[in-house]
C-alpha cells in the first residue's frame, strides 16, 4: 500500500470547507484582546494558552449542551463592529492558511447585537471582514446566516440572506439544540426562501435521529444537511457485509443530498464513539454526498487538513479519496454552477494532480 498522505501535505492540497462556525474559530489570543478592548470580564482566564486548552476541555464533556456553552465567551467578544471585522478577517486569513480555497462561513447575526449593532450593521462587519481577510489570499469566503431554531427570528434572517446574496450571503441556515426544537417550526421562513429561488441547509441530524432529518428534507426543503450523521439508523448492514438503505437513506443518497460530517465536533458532542467508528466510513464507502468539516475549529482544535489527516488515519484514506470528499463539496457550494465547475477543474483537479504526482 502507498503512503498515506501526511498532515503537512494535506495542508498544501486545494480544499473546500462548508461548515464552519464564525464564533467556534477565533484564535485565543484574540478573544483575550477583544474582552479587554470591550470590557467582557468572564473568561475563565486571560492566558491564551490557558484559554485554548479551557476550550478543548470544555468541548469534550459529551453533550451537545455543554458544547454550546462555549459560545458564550466567544460571542461575548464579538459585539461590535471591529470585533466582528477582525474575527472573519483572521478567519479567512487561518483558513488560506490551511489551504482552503472556497469557504462557506456560519453565524447567527441575531447573536450579536447585545451592545446595540442592528442585523444589517452586523452582516456587514463580516462581509467586509472577509473581504480584507481574502485579498491577496488563494481563498474565496461566502457566509451563511443562521437562525437560532429556538429563537423565532427565521424569516427576518431569511429576508437578509436573500438581500445580501448578490454581495457575499450565500445562504441560510439553521442551528441551536435540536431536541424539542423541529425545524418545521420555522417552516414559513424555509418556504419564503424556496420561492426566492435561495439556498439553505439545515443543522439535523446530530443529537437527533431521522425524524429530524426527515424533516429537514421532506417538509423544509433543505438543500444540505447540517451533520446528517444520524441517516446511518437508516441503514442496516446485514452479516456478509452488506448494506440495506431504508427508504429516507436512499431518497438522500438518490437525490446527492451533501451530508456536512463534522468528525471531531461529533466524538466531543457524542453523536459518535471515535473517529473509526464515525458513520463517515461507512457513508463513504455507500457512496452518499459526503462532505468534510470543521464545525468549530477552537472548541474542536481542527482544523480541514486535520480533520482529512485523522480520517486518513483511520480509515486509510489516500489522495483519490481526499479528492472525492473535496469535489464533492465544491459541488454542494451555494455558489453558481460555473463557478463552482471553474474551481473544480482550474484549481482543485489540477492542485490534487500536483501532490499525487510528488507523492
Ligand atoms: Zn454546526
């Protein structure tokens, strides 16, 4: 067998990134300078190190609750306008760094107007955050704005998704605890947006099983899933080997509905034991749109090159495979169809053929 792809590698390959959390990716050093620039005093400590390693543990207690928690901190900090221009300008600057090339970055713009900012003023602060943070840098950035699904601002969220589309707004999403939470409720923001021809994915199926998935699709009309890992109770595989989709699994694999796995958030958050027995193996091999994601770079210590080098690991991936999850998430991208196919074969094809031909 040839070598597997090693970290440092991975990390010159072109990848593509759909699910990320603007407020789970700050760097430590920066939430520090922030809080004392704004006078937030409740981080736990105000060692930068300290910090990240606070983040990890935290993250890693095992329910999804507890993970939330952490964002209190970081959107805590991200309260005003420079605040929110400096996080998505490093953001974009960590993830060129990582060797993303097209990005699709998440945030609840609800969840920063505490200090008096309105929605607008927030959706443009990230906007022009990215745009500093990309120039000069081999990266595109889009966002997506989340509603928070216990929350009932959906449809004012989603009438900003579809005015900021044509300027960097590539679409909506939803996110927050799922349990007790259906995205039906918001089922009338979900269908403004179809009849405005925009795109959305909805968080499903991560501590919740197919209901919520079923939901996603067949009631709300959801483009991706957010996660999706929990479609594997749908799928049964028999002693020989042998896999049996149900009927929601094979209407998701039929119809190449992307599946945003996020590997490590999914062990700290308890959706699955270990990467080796992540669901992503399986989901792979059965051929399902699966995609490759941070969720939360901080609380998680990923990042994309780490997350492909920890699936490498684990399930002997090498660089076809590493391809296939990246060309499959350029063709999930809310982004037109040429441009998506102009990164597909002027950048991803053509930087992948580079490393296997080194390799
Ligand atoms: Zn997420």
């Amino acid at each position: 067998m040839s070598q597997l792809p090693t970290l440092e590698e991975i990390r010159r390959a072109p990848k593509v990134l759909l699910h990320d959390h603007l407020d789970g990716g700050l760097r430590p050093e920066t939430i520090v300078e922030l809080a004392r620039e704004t006078g937030y005093d409740r981080l736990p400590t105000t060692d930068p190190e300290e910090l990240r390693t606070w983040f990890r543990e935290a993250s890693d207690s095992g329910s999804l609750e507890r993970y939330l928690e952490t964002f209190d901190h970081t959107v805590g900090v991200m309260q005003t306008r420079e605040a929110l221009v400096r996080v998505a300008a490093e953001c974009a600057e960590d993830l060129a760094a990582d060797g993303v090339v097209y990005a699709e970055v998440r945030y609840a713009p609800e969840q920063h107007t505490s200090a008096g900012l309105s929605l607008e003023e927030v959706i443009e602060a990230v906007l022009e955050g990215f745009r500093i943070g990309s120039e000069g840098r081999d990266i595109r950035v889009g966002t997506l704005l989340t509603a928070m699904r216990h929350q009932a601002r959906s449809m004012e969220i989603a009438e900003l998704a579809v005015r900021y589309r044509d300027v960097g707004v590539a679409g909506f999403d939803i996110a927050g605890a799922e349990a007790g939470y259906p995205p039906t409720r918001h089922l009338d923001a979900f269908e403004y947006l179809q009849r405005e021809n925009a795109h959305f994915t909805i968080h499903a199926g991560e501590a919740f099983g197919l209901p919520s998935i079923w939901q996603a699709i067949q009631w709300c009309g959801a483009d991706r899933l957010g996660h999706g890992v929990r479609i594997i109770d749908d799928v049964t595989v028999t002693g020989d080997g042998e896999a049996k989709l149900g009927r929601l699994a094979a209407y998701v694999r039929d119809k190449r509905i992307p599946l945003e796995m996020c590997p490590t958030s999914n062990l700290q958050t308890g959706a699955a034991p270990s990467i080796a027995e992540h669901p992503i193996g399986l989901l792979r091999r059965l051929n399902f749109r699966v995609t490759v994601n941070t969720d939360n770079r901080l609380m998680s210590g990923t990042s994309v090159s780490r997350e492909f080098a920890k699936l490498s690991e684990a399930f002997g991936y090498g660089w076809d495979d590493l391809q296939w999850f990246t060309i499959n998430a350029m063709k999930s991208a809310f982004l037109p169809f040429d441009e998506r196919l102009a990164l597909i074969n002027g950048v991803i094809k053509p930087g992948f053929a580079r490393l296997k031909w080194q390799a």
